[in-house]
C-alpha cells in the first residue's frame, strides 16, 4: 500500500477495522474514488452534529430523574443511573435565593461556593436565567436550571468535538472517538467540567497551530474553572526542553498566568463591605475543600481501605497522593528525554492528566470527560479507545447502583460493596490500559498510528518536525533532525493493523 501523502486526509475506515466494521452501518468504508470535501457537510459540520445528537440522548436518559427522581425518593435517581448536582446545587448553593457565590456565607458546613471561579461564574450565569423559586413543592425552577446549563454545556460539547477533529489536520475523523464517546454522553450533565474541558481543547488546538500565546491564555482560563488544565503545561516545558525551543514555552506561560489572574484576582482582593472583611476565604474555598476532602468514590485509596482493611485518612491518603503524582511525573520526564522520537504533545498531556486522576482521592464519574478529548488524539484507535469506554460505563453504572444499594434499607436492589469494588478496579484497570498502550507507542514509534501515516507531531504546533537537542543518553546539545517516520502500514482485509 502506499503510503499517506503529506496533504491527504486519514481516512479511519481503511485504517482501522474497528472504524471499517462500524462503517457497514451507513454504508461501508470510504472507497479510493470518493470525492470528500465536495458538499457541505464536511467532517467537522457532521461531528459537530453527531456531538449534538449524542449529548441530547445524554439527556433523555436523565429522564426519569427529571420527572421526579432528583426530588423524590432516596434511591430513584440512583436506580436509574440519573444523578446530577446540577438541580440539587441549584438550592444547595444558594443560586435559588440570589446569593453571590464567594460573597455571601452559605448556611450549613459548606459556607461559601466550593468552585473555582470560573465555574461559579457560569453556574451564575445559568442562573440569571433561571425564574425564582416558586412554591414549596414546585421544582420547576431547578428543572429550568438543569435544562439552561444543560444548553450551555452542550456548546461546550460541541466545542471539544470541533477542536479535536480540528488539532490533527489531516485526521479529522478523529473528533468522532470524542463526539460518539458513550461515558461522555453519560455524564455530561452531571456537573460542569465540560467548561474546563472546552477551554483546554480549544488551547490544544491553538498550540498545534503554533499560537502559544494564546494556548496559554486558554489553559490558564481552563484553570480558573478546574484545576487539572494546568497539569498541560508540564509536558510542554519536558518537550520544549528537549527540542531546546524555549520561547513558545515561556509566552504560554504568561499567558496561562496573566488570564488565571485576570479571573481571580478580582476576587482574591474585593472588599465586602456588608461584613467589612476581605472575601479571601470565600475564594479560597476550593482549595481548601479540595485538601481537607476525605477518601471518596471511585478512588484506588477507597478501594485499599475497604479491601485491606488500611486505615488511611485524609492527611495520609494526601500525602501518599503527592508523592505518587511526583514520583509518577519524574517517570514521565524520563520516558520524554529518553524515548527515541519527542512525544507528541497529545500523549504526554493525556498521561498526566491519567496519573492525577490514578492517584487523586476521589473519582466522580464525570472525571472520564477530562480524559476523552485526550484519549482521542493521543491514541486514536477505535478498539482501544472502546476497551477503556467500556470500562468507565461499568463504574458509571456500578456508583449509582452501589448508592442504591446502601440507601435502600432492606438491600433488595443495587450492587453490595464487592461489586462496587469491582467496578473501581474495571476503571482503574481500563484506564492503564490505555496509559500502557500510549507509552508503547512513545518507546516504539512505529506502532504509534498518527506518525505511521506520515506525521510527526500535528498537535505540537511549533515543536511538529523539530529536531531533538537534549535526549539522555547522548548528552546536552546534541542536535538530532526529527524523523520522518513513514512506515508501510500492515494491511489485512483492505484495513491497516498494528
């Protein structure tokens, strides 16, 4: 078979069986003959639309949950895997009686909004459009409430398929892992990651197009709605560092920087006059509440402690949480100055984020979303990428089941504790799985699918086709031009394998 040309779009359906298989539903693979681009539904326009379609299914399986589940019964909205903060937060955070968020206390333990600022100005926002609460039993208002974010966070949606399909010129196709990924569609309205999430696609996308000023200002909005976009500037300074290309590094830092403060310090610094005091601590609140959290769901920690019987509480669970997450960082600053091309962005970025959620203490199901657009990119294989789906839908389906379990008194229904164990360890397994298969293709290039059609690195932007300075092994400035990797993909059924 000859090999991609430079200009040529990867077509999936003759790239992967998976893709090829799925294709026979609308009508098989993509033949040689076929005119793409020629109407005006181009690649982008249906992803887009396939993302729009797949989050409204991910609505209409809140059903049940909308029609009474949030408000009336324990375990409803757990029996029918419908859960959501969003109704719940509406009240619950003083959103329903005009309360400002970091302004005024809370009543209750909680005091003050536990969201970055960002988020809280989105949830804000929703709120301004949502009518008052009615009478003491009318719901209406948090129905409102769940239905206005739940628009906003379908643009956002849209907006992570569209810049993944986009990251990778010639690999648009892509964006579909994205815009079909069942977990995503599942948990999209359960909280509002997706806002970071669309920031942090949108400044990948403008890093691949050698924009880092903006990339940054991008990654530092993201950080000012969720913490963990911040954690991509680390593979970009292991990667820049290796391709002695500091510059693109150090704007984006600014620029990360200077927006995270441009949301926050208005914040940090106002004055409230009602209570004439500082509202740091209301700002703050997120951080704190992130440190003192306790072991919770879905987190290898909860799985030790009530398998093995280890006591561990929140102080050691976080001190064990940070070494592991240095201990797990200094690997990968190993595995990017020794491996024998520069990891392409989109790998590194992805197992990062990966460690962090391995280690973190908690892991609501939504977590999956932060992963998706990164899965995407750094590994964008159909087989693979629905190996690790499938493992997130068994703990998205084991968490509610669990809390029905434990909030129904005569245990009639749900998943008991051993299953619920089960499905954590599906979801740590299936996400290793992943991480191992990405590191497999950073150590063995050649079986990475993006660079064996041809490209080096579409999302590094500046750092795509630039030569190596620092590798171990071989000392410090010894320039190595990259490598045009282009191998001849293995083929079998007209499809190309690993």
């Amino acid at each position: 078979m000859k090999s991609v040309g430079q200009d040529e779009r990867v077509r999936p359906t003759r790239r992967d069986e998976v893709a090829a298989a799925g294709s026979e539903l609308i009508g098989g693979p993509i033949g040689r003959r076929a005119l793409l681009g020629t109407s005006w539904l181009t690649p982008v326009r249906l992803i887009a639309l396939v993302a729009i379609g797949m989050f409204a299914l991910g609505m209409v399986q809140k059903l049940p949950c909308y029609n009474g589940g949030w408000f009336f019964g324990a375990t409803s909205q757990y029996t029918h895997a419908c859960y959501s903060d969003i109704p719940h937060l509406y009240g619950g955070r003083g959103f329903a009686d005009g309360l400002i968020p970091y302004f005024d206390r809370l009543p209750g333990d909680m005091e003050y909004l536990e969201y970055p600022v960002l988020t809280g100005l989105f949830m804000e926002a929703a709120s301004w459009l949502t009518p008052h609460r009615g009478g003491s039993q009318d719901h209406a208002p948090e129905q409102v409430y769940w239905l206005v974010n739940s628009g906003m966070l379908m643009v956002c949606a849209v907006i992570v398929a569209v810049c993944v399909a986009r990251t990778h010129r010639r690999r648009p196709w892509d964006g579909l892992l994205v815009a079909l990924a069942p977990a995503a569609a599942l948990t999209a309205t359960i909280n509002w990651d997706l806002l970071a999430i669309a920031l942090t696609a949108a400044g990948m996308l403008m890093w691949s197009r050698s924009r880092p000023v903006a990339a940054g200002i991008l990654i530092g909005l993201a950080t000012a709605a969720k913490l963990y976009p911040a954690l991509l500037l680390g593979p970009l300074l292991l990667l820049c560092w290796r391709a002695g290309t500091w510059r693109p590094f150090l704007k984006s830092l600014a620029g990360a920087v200077g927006s995270w403060l441009v949301v926050n310090l208005p914040v940090m610094i106002a004055y409230d006059d009602r209570a004439g005091l500082h509202i740091r601590e209301g700002w703050a609140k997120f951080y704190t509440f992130s440190q003192e959290r306790p072991i919770d769901f879905g987190s290898i920690w909860l799985l030790i402690s009530q398998r093995f019987d280890v006591p561990l509480d929140k102080d050691t669970a976080n001190t064990w949480a940070t070494l592991l997450m240095i201990v797990g960082c200094g690997a990968l600053a190993m595995l990017t100055l020794y491996a024998p091309r520069r990891p392409r962005f989109a790998q590194l970025a992805f197992l990062v984020v990966a460690l962090f959620i391995l280690t973190n203490k908690v892991y609501s199901p939504q977590y999956v979303l932060w992963l998706v657009p990164l899965a995407a990119l750094a590994r964008p294989r159909w087989r693979d990428f629905l190996i690790w789906q499938a493992c997130e839908v068994m703990y998205f389906l084991g968490i509610w089941l669990y809390l029905a379990y434990t909030g129904n008194e005569d245990k009639h229904q749900g998943l008991p504790l051993e299953g619920y164990q089960l499905a954590i360890v599906l979801h740590l397994l299936g996400t290793l799985y992943l991480c191992a298969v990405v590191v497999r293709d950073i150590l063995m290039p050649e079986r990475d699918v993006v660079r064996r059609d041809g490209d080096d690195d579409p999302s590094g932007g500046v750092l795509d086709r630039a030569p190596d300075v620092f590798v171990l092994g071989r000392g410090h400035h010894e320039p190595r031009h990259a490598m045009h990797f282009q191998a001849e993909p293995q083929v079998r059924w007209g499809v190309a394998r690993d």
